[in-house]
C-alpha cells in the first residue's frame, strides 16, 4: 500500500500546470479517487504527477447567459449541493449525490471523473443526457468537446496528451422538464452495474424532448438515440426502453453478465422514464 | 474468463492468414508490443507494456500458434507475467473469406491473475474487448499501408 517514488508537483496557477503537463508524460491528479488506489496498490506508477487541487478558481459554479459552467476541481458534493445546480441543472445534482459514498464525494471532482472517463462513472450518464461541453486546455489553447463525442472508450476520451479538463459547460434545463438519475449501485464498489439519466419534456400529450444517457452498460457511456426517437415519435415507455443498448456490445463481469446489464438498462431506462416524465409538467 | 468475437481484415485469406502469423505486423498491431522474437518454430518472445488509463505495467511471456490449418485456423497461446499480474490465454482464430475480405473470428478462454485482477474484475471484460478492437484496428490500417505501397 505504499505507492512507487514519484515527483510530485503542486503549481499554483493552470498555466504552470499546462506547461508541466505539456508533453502528456505526467498524471494529472484532481481528487484522487481513482489515481491514488491505483498507485498504492502499485498498478499506476507514474514518474510524476500534477496536482491541481493548489489552483485557485478551478472549482467555480457560476451562470453566464443561461449556461451553468462547473470548474474542475468541483467535488462531487459540491455539485451535489449547490443551490445553482439544484436549481438549473437538477439531473446533474442528483446524479453527483449518487456517486460511490460521502468520502468519495467530499473529495472527488467532476474534472477527475471526466478525465478518468471509467465506463461505469455515473457522471457521463448525466452529462451525455444534458449535452454537456467539455472545455479542455493545453499550452496550444482552449476546446470544447460535446460529451457524447468525448467518450470514446473504456478509459479513453478526446483529450490529447497535455490537456487538462478546465471544466464544462451546460444550458440550464427547462424549469417544466422532468429528470431522473436511476442507478443499479454494485453492492461492494458503489458503481452503477448500469446508470440511466432521463430528461423530459412534454406539451400537451406529447413529449416534445427527450434525453436518454446510459452508463456502465458498454465500454463508454453513450446516449440511446434510438429510445430518444421512439419517444418523440410518439411511442410509449415500455417501447423506447425496449430500444435501449440496442446493437451495443454489453459488459459483463462476475457480477452481472452482458444479457442481464442489457436486460437492467431497459428495466431502469423504464423507471427513470416513468419518473421523468411524472416530474414534466 | 471467455472471449469471443468476430472482426473484419480487408484482405483476402491466404493475406490475412499470413498476416496474423507475422511477427513484425503482429508487433506493430498489438497494443502496447515493445517486441516480439522468434525463439522457436511457431514461437514467439514477447515483451509489452499495458497502458489503460492510469494503470501501466510491464509484460514479458510467449505467444505459440499451434495446429495451424492454413489458411482457414490456427490456435494462439499467449503466456504472460508481470508485477501487475498475470495472464494465460489460448483461442481459435477462424477466417473465412467473405465480400469485404476475411473475417476473423476468435473463441478462446483467458485467465488473468493477480493484483490486476483482484481489484479490476469489473474491468477485464471491458479493457480485453477495448484492446482486440484496437489491435484489429491497427492490423486493417497496415493492410491499407501494404496496399498503398
């Protein structure tokens, strides 16, 4: 439990970061709940790494002209809780309260959870669903990656060897649009087996939006399209949850196997649908 | 743990039987392959380094191809050990001509042990699928390479 020697480095604003960064060699660390394991059980040995918990404003949640951006370094309880998000982005809160336990929220951060891109993290269900923008910085200059085009892979992402995710961007949801976050928590590690967010919106009888993200489920989380078809064509729950991980290759482990997370992504994509919808008004 | 799957080479058979038997296209394919050596007929030394996400470590073992049918199958046997942990896999390849070339279809079992798999069983399924995707990636972007030739 006592990792390999590294260099370790603290710098003070992102620029210095960026630069250190620079030739992709070094692991970022942002909260590290997922680095620090790995390096104490010696699995991760990186040469170096970069802490970015010393830059001043990179955990920032403010509003600008109807978008919500969330810095990096903000932990999961922060998003958790703050009264902005709550607010303006509801899926995500509740999504972030989801996340793994009370110590790994007090210390994990969005940035960290992105940047890992683990294809059973529970905030990629929320942010393919809220077609989040991912704003990444290098010392070549600032990008915006849209979510659902930035998880590639299990643990594989847009990003380019020596960028760092500064944070992202989102457009507050609609105020009359219904949300849910429904997860099937692993009993030991608190992952979703799979994660299914929903938002909603409907005018009359129809639902006029409809945002399917779904995690854990295959090697990276993606948005049912087709389920999202379904449902403003006019089709039922029962039938666009039926659609949902369709032609997707499922994941399977010792704990639930390919057919029986496709069979648990349909049964909650149902459920986290049939909540969404009754919080739509 | 078993694998099986299928994926498509855009070369004839007898091409990609050829190909998947050769040591400087394999090594250049495989994921993380810093070197591969014949030791023996059908034998191969092999030396790599896993890196996904934040986990890395070094692997030295063998690849043996044995009860080679050309040019429709062959078996591959892949011994291989590590800090990280350990890995031990034989399985099937099965190419048959089709209209975009060969399709390649593997069946095999593989056992991973050690620190790697005590703590990442979530994971293996996903990262083993992730890495014979890649690897069949690379192999139809040297096939391209060959042909542009």
């Amino acid at each position: 439990m006592i990792p390999a020697p590294f260099d370790y480095s603290a710098p003070a604003t992102l620029e210095e970061a960026l630069k250190l960064a620079g030739d992709g060699s070094s692991k970022i660390l942002a909260g590290g709940m997922s680095l620090i394991p790995l390096m104490k059980l010696r699995l991760a040995s990186p040469e170096s790494v970069i802490d970015l918990g010393r830059i001043p404003g990179l955990n920032q949640i403010t509003e600008s002209g109807g978008a919500i951006r969330i810095g990096a370094m903000a932990t999961h309880h922060a998003v958790e809780g703050s009264p902005l998000i709550r607010g303006k982005l509801p899926l995500l809160a509740e999504t972030a309260g989801q996340i793994g336990d009370i110590q790994v929220r007090n210390m994990g951060t969005l940035g960290g959870s992105i940047a890992h891109a683990d294809p059973a993290a529970d905030y990629p269900a929320a942010l393919v669903a809220l077609e989040a923008r991912i704003h990444l910085r290098s010392t070549g200059g600032e990008r915006a990656v849209e979510a659902s085009e930035f998880f590639l892979d299990a643990f594989t992402t847009a990003m380019e060897p020596g960028e760092i995710v500064t944070g992202v961007e989102i457009a507050a949801e609609a105020p009359s649009e219904g949300y849910k976050y429904e997860k099937v928590p692993h009993p030991a590690s608190g992952f979703p087996v799979v994660g299914v967010a929903v938002r909603l919106s409907r005018s009359g009888g129809k639902i006029t939006l409809a945002r399917v993200g779904v995690t854990g489920m295959s090697s990276h989380a993606f948005r049912a399209r087709n389920a999202e078809q379904v449902l403003v064509s006019g089709g039922n729950i029962a039938a666009a949850a039926g659609v949902v991980g369709e032609g997707i290759d499922a994941n399977s482990d010792l704990y639930a196997s390919a057919d029986y997370r496709l069979h648990l992504a349909r049964v909650h994509a149902a459920r986290a649908l049939t909540a969404a919808l009754s919080r739509a008004s | 743990m078993k694998i099986a799957g299928t994926n498509v080479v855009f070369v004839p058979q007898e091409r990609a039987y050829e190909m998947l038997q050769d040591p400087g296209i394999l090594a250049s394919c495989m994921p993380g392959c810093e070197s591969l050596e014949k030791i023996a007929e059908n034998e191969y030394a092999m030396k790599m380094k896993m890196v996904v996400a934040a986990v890395s470590g070094q692997f030295a073992g063998t690849v043996r191809i044995a009860d080679p049918e050309p040019p429709g199958k062959f078996r591959l046997i892949v011994e291989g050990s590590g800090k990280i942990g350990f890995v031990k896999g034989s399985g099937v390849l099965t190419l048959t001509p089709n209209e975009s070339g060969t399709e390649v279809a593997y069946d095999g079992e593989v056992n991973i042990g050690g620190t790697i798999a005590s703590v990442g069983q979530r994971l293996i399924d996903t990262t083993a699928r992730m890495l014979i995707k890649r690897f069949f990636a690379k192999l139809n972007g040297e096939t391209a390479r060959v042909a542009a030739d």
